[in-house]
C-alpha cells in the first residue's frame, strides 16, 4: 500500500467545470508537494505547502495542507483543456529527505 | 540544456537480461533521487543519495536491483536478471539541499524498460 492515496483516480469534466484532488494519508508530513505530470515527461513541480491548514493559490489553482499535516486538496476552477494531465501529490516524512508520491489523480478535461 | 538527463529512454529486453540506466543531474545538485513508475499510477521510491552516499533505499527494492553514485554526480541503476514485472518508467529526479526539505524535484524524461 502507498503511503499517500488520491481520489478519485480518474476524473472527466467538461470545459468550465470545478474539481477537487484529494491527498490522504495516516502519516504527518513536515511538507507536502503537487505535481502535473503530461505523457513521456516527468512531473513538474507546482507547489509547495509546509504550514499545516496552509492554503496557496496558483491562478486558477488552490492547494490547501490539512491542519494536521496528513492530507491535502487540489481544487481547480474552470477547468480548460489544457489541465489535462495526471496530478500527483508528494509528502516527505519528518524522519527523511525522501519524498513518497500519491497514487495519482488522472484528470481528462473535455472542450 | 542543463536539465536532468537520462539515458536510455526507451529498452527492450528478454527476460534474465540485465540492464543499466544512466542519470546525470542538474549539475548543482547534491540529491539525486530514482523513481519506478507504472502507467497511470505515481511514482514509488526506489532510492536516494546525498552526494555519493546511498542514504535510503525501499524495502521494496529486491536485490537485484543496485544503484551508484560513485563521484557524486551521475549515477547508474543496474537491473540484474530482469523479470517481466520490471517493465515500468525508471525516473530519476535530482535536487538542491538548500532548498531544505522542501526542495523542488525536478525530473528526467525518464528510462522505459520493457521486459520480453
């Protein structure tokens, strides 16, 4: 089992629509990262939190760190075509440098 | 271009083969990171090096699998007998220290392996 789980694993919306990413886990993390990931690259880094409850806002993107330090949300608006991509969450634990990715959220944004 | 480089991006193998993949990361980074990723799913931790040292690596990892590091630059994944259940995208990321714990990953393109 991963030590990071995304829901939903998939997602299809229309053009315009809002969705939320969500990143859980039982293990406190002292920072936690998003990523966008397209085919045949790597991820790319989008943000970030390290303060838990800590909410960010990248345009149309916000991230927000649970209080607790153990989850995170995606929530984007109006979402384009150009979104489409698979969003990973990444946590590093306390004890380590080593950063553990979520499972992964596959969003497919239809015009 | 001075990204994270790796190299081969795309192997095709038999079965009990071994196989090497190469990494060269952004050369002012000290942490270097390899990933195995399989399609739709996230990347899962495979091992981490500061500098030349191996600090970590996942349980998961059998012993066929090693990594390198030698000079605290390049670094070198080796596959020994490979099995079909290591077809997957090897990742390696690379990153700075003084960026903290927080440090950004930045990511080769990535090495596919497929096993016949």
């Amino acid at each position: 089992t991963q030590l990071l789980e995304q829901s939903p694993q998939f997602l299809s919306i229309q053009e315009g629509e809002n969705l939320t990413v969500y990143c859980n886990s039982s293990s406190v993390f002292s920072s936690l990262q998003w990523y966008r990931q397209e085919p045949g690259e790597g991820p790319v880094l989008l943000v970030t939190v390290v303060t838990g409850g800590e909410v960010k806002k990248l345009k149309r993107l916000t991230f927000q760190f649970g209080d607790a330090r153990k989850d995170s949300s995606l929530h984007i608006t109006a979402a384009q075509t150009g979104d489409t991509g698979l969003y990973l969450c990444a946590g590093a634990l306390d004890t380590g440098n080593q950063f553990y990715f979520g499972t992964g959220t596959s969003l497919t944004v239809i015009p | 271009d001075t990204g994270v480089s790796q190299d081969p991006r795309h192997k095709i193998t038999k079965r009990g083969q071994n196989v090497t993949f190469r990494c060269d990361p952004i050369s002012e980074h000290n942490r270097l990171y390899w990933y195995r990723q399989t399609l739709g799913q996230g990347p899962e931790f495979l091992t981490y090096f500061q500098n030349e040292a191996q600090l970590e690596k996942s349980r998961l990892l059998s012993d066929r699998f090693s990594a390198e590091r030698p000079k605290g630059s390049f670094s070198t994944l080796e596959i020994q007998r490979t099995e079909q259940g290591d077809s997957a995208m090897y990742l390696c990321a690379s990153s700075s220290s003084s960026g903290g714990d927080t440090g950004e990953l930045f990511f080769g393109e990535g090495s596919r392996l497929t096993v016949l």
